[in-house]
C-alpha cells in the first residue's frame, strides 16, 4: 500500500512541525505554498487528503477543479457555512473540526454568563451616567438554569465550566444525546421547553438551515423578562430585528453577543441593522472567543489528529452536506 499525500492549502504561519509531528509518521506531508504556482493544479489533484481552511479561499479555480472524489477534505475551522457543497464533486468526503476551540470559547461563555447575571453592563452603564444602585438585586448563578442550545463540543465544555458553580444545564442539540451529564437533554423539537425554564440561554449551534433565525420573536418571548441570551455560534441564528426590538422592550433583559451578522472576515466589514451596541443590556466581542495565544498550534494539531484518524480509517467530525455539519 502506497503512503497516502496530505496537502495543506494554507499557510500554516509557522505551525507547520504541529501538522508534520502529526502526520509525518502516516504520510507525506506537502505545503502548496511551498510549491511552484505551475505544480499547485497537479499537487491537488494527487493528494488523498487536503488540509485546509476554505478550498474556494485556499484554492485557485483551476486547482478547485482539480478535486475529485477519491479525496477528504479537513477544514481547520469548526463551522462549515462556508463550504461550497453544491461545488465540490461527488464522493469527496469532508471533515470538519469540531472540538478545536471548545474549551477557550467555554471559558469566554462563562465570562459573559457571569457578567450578565450580575447586571454588569447594565449598572456599568448606570454608573457612568451617575446612578448608584447599590441595592439593585442581581441573581444568584449558584442555582440558576441555562440552556445550551447546540449541545456539542462547546456545549459539554461549556456545561463542564458552570455546573461546579451551581448551573442547571438543559441541552438541546440533534441526537438529544450526550456524553456530559445534563439536568434534561433534548433534541430541537424541546427548545421552547428549555426556553421557558432557563435564566440564560447560550446558542453555540452550526449555522445550517434548520438553525437560521431559529432564535426570533416567538422564542425570545418565551424567555423570562429578566433572562439573558448569549451567543457564540453564529450570528445569523437569532434574528437581529426580533432580538433589538426585544432588548427595547424588555430593558432587564440582556444579551452577550461574540458572533455577529457581518463580519469583516467573512463580509468585509462589521456592520449592524440595528444599534444593539447603543444599548445599555448589550454586552459585545468581537468574535474572539477562542483567540487564546495558541490557538494556531490548539487547531492545527486537533485538525492534523483528524487526518491521522481519517488514514487509519476512524476519523471524527464527518459532515453531512445535506444538514451542513
């Protein structure tokens, strides 16, 4: 049996030995930036495996149209929206990399669901503009109840973080099974339950056509006057209008946001419909949650792992092009 090709798309920004320690054992490993612009077609055409980040990005049109069938493609990244199936061709076999950034992006949902049940960007904003609510009640995190909608890597770290302070996690994701215990797991067809019971809801779901908007009006009412919505998977999965009109409405109620609608990463520019920033019960970042030092060398590691897996035939993360994860 011939040794299997590995070909990475991108540049690895010196993390290259994370991706050779990886592999080099199980294939040949080849860099397309480290290849003359004339062998790149070729180059693609004979790798068994592409490593790589988004192959309309990485990929010239004529390399694009190299790929076949025959091949696994694994994406650095966790989502997938950004694939083109329609485009690929038939029997190419993606693998996405779920898992790489679930416990700084835990950590950073953990951040926010404490700021937010202790009123922080609320009475920040009061205290700047000369209120002093001493004896405004915040809520108590030991005993308060969080949905997690998107009950997967990042929603089992996630879970792992604020049960020891006294969270009640209610899940929801696909299968409605999980390896983290939970106090209730369901599958999308709970959300309004979850809703109705949680102090916090946290969206960490891909972004696909069942998720698109599944947060609107109707669910954002379910919630209590007073509860909090953050989320970390995709912008496009709250609808925007609903959810300002709902933070207009609702002034206790509060939102921690990280992942936006558009992006300059993916649109060119940050950009809002609406001024949720102008409003005092919104907390933002910029889609950095899991912007630890490392990351680089964290996903590129949990990517090249996948490969390995991938080669002896047991890989992880296989993406179902119909659901879009």
């Amino acid at each position: 049996m011939s040794t299997p090709t590995v070909l990475v798309t991108f540049d690895p920004r010196g993390s290259a030995s994370v991706i050779r320690d990886a592999l080099s054992a199980d294939a040949t490993v080849r860099f397309l930036d480290d290849l003359p612009e004339a062998d790149g077609p070729d180059a693609v055409a004979n790798a068994d495996y592409l490593l790589c980040f988004s192959p309309t990005h990485d990929l010239t049109d004529e390399e694009f149209a190299r790929l076949h069938g025959d091949q696994t493609l694994q994406t650095g990244s966790a989502g997938v929206d950004h694939i083109p199936f329609e485009g690929l061709p038939d029997g190419i076999r993606v693998l996405n990399n779920a898992g790489a950034h679930a416990e700084p992006m835990a950590e950073h949902v953990l951040a926010l669901y404490l700021a937010l049940a202790k009123r922080l960007p609320i009475e920040h904003r009061n205290l700047r503009d000369g209120e002093f609510n001493q004896f405004e009640p915040n809520r108590w995190v030991d005993g308060s109840v969080c949905g997690i909608f998107g009950f997967g890597s990042i929603g089992q770290a996630t879970a792992r973080l604020l049960k020891p302070l006294g969270v009640e996690v209610h899940g929801i994701n696909r299968s409605g099974e999980a390896d983290e215990p939970t106090a209730f797991l369901g599958t999308p067809d709970d959300l309004e339950r979850v809703l109705e019971r949680c102090d916090g809801l946290v969206v960490t779901a891909p972004l696909t056509e069942e998720t698109r908007g599944r947060i609107g009006r109707e669910e954002l009412e379910l919630m209590a006057d007073d509860a909090f919505l953050i989320n970390v998977g995709r912008g496009e999965i709250v609808d925007q209008e609903a959810l300002y009109e709902h933070l207009t409405d609702h002034p206790e109620f509060q939102a921690g946001i990280d992942a936006w609608w558009t992006e300059p990463l993916s649109d060119g520019e940050f950009a809002l419909d609406y001024p949720l920033l102008d409003l005092p019960n919104v907390l933002g970042s910029p889609h950095s949650a899991a912007q630890v030092p490392d990351l680089n060398e964290i996903r590129l590691r949990h990517a090249a792992e996948n490969v390995r897996r991938a080669i002896e035939s047991t890989p992880e993360n296989v993406v179902d092009p119909e659901r879009g994860y």
